[in-house]
C-alpha cells in the first residue's frame, strides 16, 4: 500500500494538455494507492465553487472514479485556489483538510502544509494572506458576480507578477526559523509541503533529532509526486536525481 502526494498543478482551463496529464495520471499512478493528497494549487485560479470551467470535468470525473475504487482522496487549498470549497471537494469525492494537517504517515508523525505560509521574510505577501484569509472578505467575494470575482483575480494575479520580478528568490522561498518553529509547535520531525517550487527532500536537525522536510514540485507539464510506503519515500521529479529522491524510514 502507497499514498501518494501531488501540489502546485496550476491547472487551468486554457491548458487542456495538463489537464490531461493530470486525468491520466491519477488514472495510471495510483494503482495500489490508499490514499492521494492534494496539497494546493491544484488549479491556477479559483473564483468559486459555483463556476467551475467546463474543462476540468475529466478531471472531477477521474477523481470521482477513484473515490469509487474506495481510494482517500484528501484536498488542501493553496494561496492561487484558496476560494475552493466544500462543495467542490465533495462533488470530487474528496475530503478538504485544513492548512496545517498532522497525519500518522506509517507510523511517522507527518505534518503537512502548502508552503505559502513558511515563507515569512516576504512581508508583504504574508499581510495579503492575512486580508484574503478572512472569512468575511470571502464570504463577499463568493457573492459579487462573477466579472467582478474574475477582474479582481487578475488584478491580484498582475500585482504578483509584477512584484515578483523585484523580490529575490531568497524572499520567496522558506524560511528555516519559520520550519523549525511550525515543526516543533506540532511535534513532528517530518514536513511535507509545496508552492516554493524547489522540489527537494531537506535533512536537518531539530531538537537533537534528525528533520526531513520534503517539496513537492510543481509540474508545468511534467508530472512531480511523492510515493510513500512503510519502507520509503520517493520523491519523482525530472529535477531531481535517483540518488536524491529516495528517503528510507526503515
Ligand atoms: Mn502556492
């Protein structure tokens, strides 16, 4: 038995080819797998469940397919699709779990996050959050018509391109003292998140034990996932070499 983790997909309904490498994936990889984690950013945008594109049909059919095979599929919401729901996740046959969950990984106290929230040197991104976080402030954006919900995207999406281009690639990545600090506040010695984009498994050392943090990669238009079982974990990114991606927990 395996479980498997995936993040930062970034579909979206202009790109039908990730969307069908992403169908086909969940059809092929997940043959004796108990449980999927999807840990955001899914999809690109996200401006309610009530307007899902037409595109990403295959897609919720696929998933619906596998709750049928009796497989655990478990969504989290990242900082691009943090307006997805309830609604939709049921109607995939998945469960949305929150941002941080702990989970019992065969034996291994696993805690797991998107990522957006370790990356606390860039300010002004983490005072965003807090503002888009609000429960009330979603609540009012799920209610405005959609050409409001979709000019107001792409006005966030533009500031974020644009600042990009000035924050250093240090800003936007995490921030270890943040790691430890999330780490030990929840007792783990293993973290698994996305959304830096830099898939890696990271061994360090926390309270006097050896810490693993493992990223996900995001996948462009190829794959990036994370297999795990009582033996080991492997990490299958094209970035990353065999004798990188394999971390053995016996
Ligand atoms: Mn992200």
């Amino acid at each position: 038995m395996t479980t498997l983790f995936i993040s930062d997909l970034h579909l979206s309904p202009e790109n039908e080819a990730l969307i069908q490498l992403t169908t086909e994936f969940l059809c092929t990889e997940t043959k004796g797998v108990q449980s999927l984690y999807l840990l955001g950013d899914v999809f690109n945008t996200w401006l309610g469940d009530d307007i899902v594109p037409v595109e990403f049909e295959p897609l919720i059919t696929q998933l619906q397919q596998l709750h049928q095979a009796g497989i655990k599929t478990y969504l989290m919401v990242g900082n691009r699709d943090f307006m997805m729901g309830k609604n939709f996740a049921e109607r995939c046959g998945c469960q949305l779990i929150a941002d941080p969950t702990v989970i019992n990984l065969y034996g291994i106290k696993t805690l797991l996050i998107h990522g957006d929230s370790l990356c606390t040197d860039d300010v002004s991104y983490q005072r965003y959050r807090r503002k888009t976080r609000n429960k009330f402030l979603q609540w009012c954006f799920l209610h405005l018509p959609v050409r409001y919900r979709q000019g107001i995207s792409d006005k966030i999406k533009q500031k974020s391109r644009e600042q990009k281009q000035s924050k250093s690639t240090m800003i936007m990545d995490v921030n270890q003292l943040e790691v430890s600090r999330i780490m030990q506040e929840y007792d783990v010695q293993y973290l698994i998140h996305g959304h830096t984009h830099r898939p890696a498994i990271h061994a360090f050392t926390l309270a006097n034990k050896a810490a693993y943090r493992i990223v996900l990669g995001d996948w462009e238009n190829k794959t990036s996932f994370l297999k795990c079982n009582d033996q080991q974990f492997v990490l299958s990114d094209h970035r990353i070499s065999a004798s990188d991606s394999v971390l053995r927990i016996s």
